[in-house]
C-alpha cells in the first residue's frame, strides 16, 4: 500500500469516527458533564464502552480464527492433547468473562456510592412534578411566602448542591438531564428523591425519558445554572406578585384573561387566577420557551398556542380559545408584560 493510500485509509478512518461519535456530543449529551454526578456516570459508561468493544472484537477475532482452521482440521489435532487444548480454552473464557463481571458489578456498585454520597441535608430543595406533558417545579422554603412556583425552566445556582424531589400527577414519567445526572422516573403515588449540581453556567436540556402518552417527545425542560448572584436576584424577582398593567391595552388583557376559560386553569398570583390545573403564568414572559419547550417565547408562537394549542401539541389540555383580533392582541400585551 502506498503512502499517499494510507493516508487517505487515516482520514476516512478519523471521519467515520467524528461521525460515529457526533451523536453522543452536544447540547443533551451523558459524555459532556456539567456537574460530579454526571462526571461519574461518565466515567462508568466509558469503561463499559471499553469492555464491551475489547470483548467484541475478541469473540470476533475467535470466530475468525475457528472459521479459518475449520477447512484444515484432520485426525492429527483429534485426540487428548485436543481435547485438553479445548478444555483449557473453555476454562479460560469462563474464568476471564467472571472476572469482567465481577469488575463490572464492583464498578456499578463504587458508582452508586459515590452518588449517593453527594446527599446534603442542607442543599436547596426543587419539587418536580410531571403531568401529560409538563413539568411544575416548586422551589421549597420553611417559609411559605417564599415559597416559589413556576414551569419547565429550573433556575439553579452553579456549585450549590439541589434537592431534587419528583413526583406523577397522572402517568410515569422520567426526569433526565443527561449533562447533569442520570434518570430518575416519576411514579404517581411515589416520590423520588436525588441530588445534583451544576458546576458551569449554562442552559442544561432535560426531556421526558419514559413513554408517557402522544406528546412524550415534547415534553421538554431546561436547567438553568447561573451564578449564585444571579440566581439571588431571579428568586426575588419570581417571588414578587404579577406586574400591575400600566397601559389600556394590558389592562383590557387582564380583563380578558380573568373572564375566560384561562382563570379555570391558571395561576397569575396578584390576581383572582389562582387554579393549578395548568402552569403559573406569573412570570410566562420572563421564559425562553412555551408549551415545554414546544415554542419560543415569542409573540406569534404565543398567539398561536393562545387560540390553537391542538394544533401545535394535540392532546394538550390547553383548549382552544376564541378571540377577536382585538381581545387576541390585547391578552397578548397583558402575557407580555408578565415578567
């Protein structure tokens, strides 16, 4: 083989790997680690990679090799001395494939104690509810007017240790934020308890990870890390009622919003709204995304998921609603100005 060949075999070769490896890389991955836990379960699944291909290619190898001598067998390799060749490769195939096993469960069983060793009775506690196909997260405090609700966007300070608390209102649902720590599922009528950390600043995406019905796959939310700062600063913001309207359309928009079908199904605290059938929309404008991640938080989405959420996420319990050009700006100015 020519030099100019082998080069060319070396960089096919490194192309295929950026390609194989370009799926497990980016903005939800388990091999990008935001935080210990996730650095951990990184580790583990590295080497069982390792293993897994080390033992493929060896029962490949072996394959090829008794495939290869099978034409060239004759009664000289009969006899003892065969039979004992073959007893001791047997011996030594159960033998290593125990010891890869027991290195394995070893290696499991050190990666679920270090994890559990990251439990901190003093760490901030977050409540995550899933439901078909949201997700509400409550922030807890001994003292209930601090006590913070919002959806599908968890702020969290970078460094600090979080709480996690989950639980189902309806089917099983599983909470995964790959770059932060593994799956926890949501069982309705049980709660689950685990603990993580976000070690960088940054925009962390979680999803659903068990089949929950049609909109399974859209049933997204973000972690967001920022610094502790920051993350002081957005509580206090959060916890503050509604922005009173300050202009004659905003103030019509609340009009609208508190004569309709959406007071039977939201939270805009300040004002009469106070149901939690759907989520709190105290704050709806100062989020990226709507409808769990479906949308950007922009107006024309908005208006969208205001008069049509069937036809964006069918199935949803957001009923369609109908409005006069008017009425549909006007609500729109009053959700905008929630911040």
């Amino acid at each position: 083989m020519s030099q100019a060949s082998r080069r060319a075999r070396r960089v096919l070769l490194r192309v295929a790997w950026v390609a194989l490896l370009a799926g497990c890389e980016g903005y939800a991955s388990a091999l990008d680690p935001g935080g210990p836990q996730a650095a951990r379960i990184k580790e583990l699944t590295l080497f069982l990679f390792g293993v897994g291909a080390i033992v493929y290619l060896a029962v490949i190898g072996v394959l090829l090799y008794a495939l290869r001598r099978a034409h060239v067998r004759n009664s000289v390799e009969s006899g003892p001395a065969a039979e004992r060749r073959m007893v001791r490769a047997v011996v030594g195939g159960v033998v290593v494939t125990f010891t890869i096993v027991m290195v394995t469960l070893f290696l499991n069983l050190e990666t679920g104690r270090s994890l559990a060793s990251f439990a901190d009775p003093g760490a901030l506690t977050i409540t995550v509810t899933g439901q078909q196909w949201w997700w509400e997260v409550v922030y807890e405090d001994p003292n209930p007017s601090r006590r913070l609700t919002t959806a599908n966007e968890i702020y969290v300070p970078v460094g600090t240790p979080i709480r996690l608390v989950t639980g189902s209102r309806d089917v099983i649902h599983s909470f995964w934020a790959p770059n932060l720590h593994g799956k926890i599922d949501l069982i309705p009528g049980y709660s689950g308890t685990t603990y993580f950390q976000a070690d960088e600043e940054g925009v962390y995406r979680g999803r659903c990870a068990e089949f929950c019905g049609l909109q399974h796959a859209r049933m997204d939310f973000r972690v967001i890390a920022v610094s502790p700062d920051r993350f002081a600063v957005w509580y206090e913001g959060q916890l503050r009622p509604a922005r009173v309207p300050t202009t004659v359309e905003e103030v019509a928009g609340r009009e609208i919003f508190l004569s309709r079908g959406c007071v039977l199904c939201h939270t805009i605290r300040g004002t009469p709204a106070g149901s939690r059938v759907g989520p709190d929309l105290t704050h709806l404008a100062s989020r990226s995304r709507l409808a769990a991640g479906t949308l950007p938080n922009t107006r024309g989405h908005l208006a969208g998921w205001v008069l049509e959420a069937q036809g964006i996420k069918p199935g949803a319990r957001m009923p369609p609603n109908q409005l006069a050009p008017d009425e549909l700006r006007a609500l729109l100015a009053y959700l905008e100005s929630l911040r």
